[in-house]
C-alpha cells in the first residue's frame, strides 16, 4: 500500500519553503531515499547537518506516525555547528493532495 508525504525544504518557523512537493512511495526505505537526496542538497547549500541518525529518526517518525501525526518531522540544517535555522520537511499527505500537485505539475 502506498502512503504519500509532503516534502519540503527551507527556513523553519512560518516561512515559505524554498522546495515543496508530494511524494508517493512503497516502502520506508523509498522515503529514507527520497529524505537523504533532500538533505544532501541542504548539506551542500548550508554545510552543517542531516547526518545518518538525523535522517532515520525523522522518517521513523513519520513513517510510525503517518495516521496520528499533525506536526512536520525536520532534519535540520544550518551554517554553522551551533545553530540549524533551515531543514527538510517530511510531513503525511493524502493521495488526493499527491494528485492535486500532480495535476500542477
């Protein structure tokens, strides 16, 4: 059975993201995939952030989570060691929400 996601990437708080999309995938790995090619655009823009465990504990969280969880899951980033301003967004969706920006697209 699939389940559909929100992706997306940018400042965090109430911001705009910079990237925002629906995914559709099969299996968690699929999603791991699709969270870690997220986070190395991000590494590569900010530096700092999304290692390996950041990564697999944001898309457990989700992935365990799909039916009850309200609040996105992030895999932050930032500039420097310290702080982590921006992130990647994994948040659940709906299949109709996956076809609506399907349909955008």
């Amino acid at each position: 059975m699939s389940r559909y996601f929100h992706i997306s990437s940018g400042l965090r708080g109430c911001y705009m993201p910079d990237n925002h999309w629906t995914a559709r995938v099969d299996t968690r790995r699929d999603l791991r995939r699709i969270v870690e090619s997220e986070s190395s655009n991000m590494r590569d823009a900010y530096g700092y952030g999304g290692s390996k465990r950041q990564i697999s504990a944001a898309v457990a969280q989700v992935w365990t989570g799909y039916k009850t969880q309200h609040l996105d899951s992030v895999v932050p980033f930032g500039r420097d060691r310290t702080s982590r301003p921006f992130g990647v967004f994994i948040a659940p969706a709906s299949r109709a929400e996956y076809l609506a920006s399907q349909e955008e697209s």
